[in-house]
C-alpha cells in the first residue's frame, strides 16, 4: 500500500462519513478496486488502516456530539433526566 492509496481512502471515508451511505463498505469496494486485497500481507495491512479510520471518524463524530453523550452519560449515571431519555430513545431507534 502507497501513501497515495491510504490518502485515497482517508478522503473517501471523510466523504461518506456524514452521508447516508455505508462508510466501510465504500473503503472495502475501494480498497479491492485498488487491488489492496492481495496479497495477505497487504490485505492485512489495509485491514488495519480501515480499523484506524473508522476510529478517527467515531472521534470526530463524539467530538461533535459530546455534550449530548455527555448528558446520557449523566443520565445513565442518574444525575440527568433527559440525558436517561434520550439514551433511552436511541436504545429503542437500534431495536428495529
């Protein structure tokens, strides 16, 4: 894998991030399309670069959140009422 294929599949996850589309599995077609799927070493190689993206992207998604997983945080802890009910929605959003 080149710097320029791991630059290639940074942008293409900042892209589908915040889109209602699949996130990982854009970086796996395009990680197979760039031929990063072979051979084993390669292919785990890239495995890991996609684990470390999703990561940041989680990071960048409860940075922008953090006050309302703060406040669930709270309200799972008791010491907040909304913050319990909107854990609780979103628990109930998942269910379906």
């Amino acid at each position: 894998m080149t710097i320029l294929d791991a630059i290639i599949l940074g942008i293409v996850e900042g892209i589908t991030e915040y889109l209602p589309v699949s996130s990982t599995g854009h970086l796996v077609l395009l990680a197979s399309l760039l031929g990063l799927d072979q051979p084993p070493q390669v292919k785990e190689a890239t495995d890991d670069l996609l684990i470390v993206i999703q990561g940041g992207a989680i990071l960048a998604v409860l940075g922008l959140y953090r006050r309302p997983v703060a406040r669930m945080c709270l309200g799972i802890a008791g010491k907040d009422r909304q913050g319990l009910q909107l854990a609780r929605n979103i628990v109930i959003a998942f269910l379906p």
